[in-house]
C-alpha cells in the first residue's frame, strides 16, 4: 500500500510581507500571549504553510488537509487584499486537483511602516512564520528562506515581548541558530495535532484509523507539510492508536524508531523519508494478522482515502482499477457503517476508472463519511 509522490522543489527565498496596517496593540507579558498576539502569530503561520503548498501542491490533494489548504489561503487573502492569482488558487482548492495547481506565487512583505506602527503585530507575525519554517526539511533553499525571517527579527528585536528577545543564536545554521526561540515559541503556543484524531473504537473506529493512516502516508509524500509541528502532532498521535490496535491482537510491532524520526529533523531527501518513515509505517499495516473483520474495515478506510489522494495527485489508472477502487469492491460494508458511508463508498464506486473529476469529490466525500464528518 506504498503511495509516492515526493517532488522536492527548491524552496525559494522570498521576503515576507504585509500590505496592511497591523492589530495587535500590546505587547506580550508573562503569561500566555494576548488574542491579538496569537492572531498575528497564526496568519504568520498561514502564509508559510499557504507557501509551502504552492511549493509542494500534493499536500492539498489530501484529502484531511484541503479545508486546512482554504483556510490559510483564505485567510490570507482577506488580510492582503484582492491578488492576481486568487481566482486561480481558488480553483485548484475546491478539489486540490495538482493539475489545477498556481504556477506563480503572489507574495507579500512585511513593510518597514508596518514595523514602525505596530511592531508588536510585525514581531508576532514573523515569530509564525519561522515557527513553521524552522521545522522544514534542511536545504540550501529552506536555509535562504529562514534566514531571510531570522534577519526581520534580529533588525527589529527592540519590538521582541519580554523574555523573546535576544533568543536567536549567533552560530550555526540558521536551522541551528533558531532552536532557542523555536523552543520559547512552542511553550508559549504549543502546537496541537492537525488533523484531528477521532476515536478509533469498533470496526467503525477501525475504517477512520485507516483513512488517518493513509493521510500520514499521502503526508511522507509532502515533506514540507509532514514537517509542520501540527503534521508531527498528528503522526504520533496516529502511532499512538496503531500501538494499541496492534497490542489489542498480540502484536508486538514496535514504533518507537518511527517517533524518534517524527520528534527530529524530517529527512530532506526522499530515499531517506522511504528508508526511516514510510517502510517501516507500511510494514506495520502489511504486518496486520488476526482479526479479520477489523482489518477489512480498516482497509475499506485506508483504501478510500487513497483513492481520493490519486485522483487529486497520483492519477494512476491502473492503480485505481487494482488495488485502490478495484480492492474496495471485494469488501463488504462493516459492523456500524453508517448510511451515509454506504451511500458515499457506492457513489464514489460507480464512477469510472480513470475520470479523475468525478473520482476525486466522490472519493473525498466517502473518506470524510467514513470520518463521520
């Protein structure tokens, strides 16, 4: 059940920008920091990620990440103001088809007036962009874009809250020279698991843990995305409930090499993504035994989100027709299916091989029905 698509684009350094006059009035204290500081901080982070999936469009054709992928562009696009590609992007994000992808970025800066009038809103904003991008793969070009944050800041750290300040390191790279305030950044705003993680009980439990499993998979594919600390949150949260799946039938299978590579540096080449994240999480779930019932309902999941993460990415016939939708139709509905999984697996199932239009919101809609959403 090996899924690949790692395209590993150089990442261009660019300047963040602003357009608009900022929000955020008073600077940050003991405590957690005011709503205004956290706003600026997760519009920082929308940018970046927004950036990375023009980068890596793959990462919108999973299926759990789409509305993920709209709300950051969207976002965005109601700070900065109407742009030249937003039509565009809003076509390629109705069903992250990468066929429908943007081939230009329409970036924006932060303006020295924009730090001279509201330096906490400019302080904040970028601390959220390099929270995201300081967990990127290393690379020269993850390395310019970096730097070119860790430059705003260390200009402008007169504008830093209390105790952020000074925080960034003089030596190293600047993956290294970040970690300090990184850190301080994680205490202050602790990233929490994106996607969310549902209850994994019963053999309908067993459908949704695997379509989560395949959108850590279909995450391997997009390094950048798989870096973010919400993707990693998630990924060990996954683990979590494959653990217990595997004791509850006697296995002994063991993950814990899996959350060393998730809790480190994400591997900037692919062979090594292959080597330490997506064959041993693939000889887990081909190491399923007993159980069979649960396991059919588990692939019914796993094998539905796949379906839809090919249609939008992948577009592999022959896949689809094998082992994907052609797999899914040797299996019966499980214990508690819900009428609307059933309704949503057989709509998605009487599409054609191959029309790719038609399979991608059908097969979408059946993994967020399974999901329960």
């Amino acid at each position: 059940m090996t899924i690949r698509h790692a395209c590993f684009t150089v990442f261009c350094a660019v300047v963040l920008t602003l357009t608009g006059p900022g929000s955020a009035a008073a600077a940050a204290s003991s405590g957690p920091p005011p709503a205004d500081a956290l706003r600026a901080y997760a519009l920082g982070q929308a940018y970046v990620r927004s950036f990375e999936d023009y980068l890596q469009p793959g990462t919108c054709g999973i299926v759990l990440e789409r509305q993920r992928c709209r709300d950051d562009f969207g976002a965005i696009r109601q700070f900065a103001g109407p742009r030249t590609m937003d039509d565009e992007v809003a076509g390629w994000l109705k069903d992250g088809d990468v066929d429908q992808r943007v081939t230009d970025w329409d970036g924006f800066a932060i303006s020295d007036d924009t730090w001279k009038n509201d330096p906490t809103f400019a302080w904040w904003y970028t601390a959220g962009a390099l929270s995201i991008a300081a967990n990127m793969p290393e690379n020269d070009g993850t390395s310019a874009f970096l730097r070119s944050i860790e430059d705003l800041l260390a200009t402008h750290d007169n504008a830093a809250p209390a105790g952020f300040g000074k925080a960034l390191g003089s030596d190293g790279s600047p993956f290294d020279k970040s970690k300090a305030l990184l850190a301080l950044l994680d205490s202050a705003i602790p990233p929490s698991a994106n996607p969310a993680v549902p209850d994994t009980a019963g053999a309908a439990g067993e459908a949704r843990l695997g379509v989560l499993n395949s959108t850590v998979l279909e995450l391997f594919d997009n390094p950048y995305a798989m870096s973010r600390p919400e993707s990693r949150a998630f990924a060990l949260a996954v683990i979590d409930k494959d653990e217990a799946f595997d004791r509850k039938f006697g296995g002994s299978y063991s993950f814990d090499a899996l959350r060393r590579v998730l809790r480190g540096d994400i591997p900037p080449d692919n062979d090594t993504i292959d080597s330490q994240l997506r064959q041993p999480w693939v000889a887990w779930i081909s190491d399923l035994k007993n159980a069979t019932s649960d396991r059919d309902a588990y692939l019914l999941g796993d094998l539905t989100a796949q379906a839809a993460y090919n249609a939008a990415v992948l577009k592999d016939k022959s896949a689809d027709s094998t082992y994907l939708r052609g797999a899914i139709s040797q299996i019966k509905p499980y214990d508690g299916m819900s009428s609307a999984a059933m309704s949503a697996v057989g709509a998605m199932q009487n599409v054609p091989y191959g029309v790719w239009a038609k399979i991608n919101p059908s097969a979408s809609a059946a993994t967020l029905a399974i999901l329960g959403q």
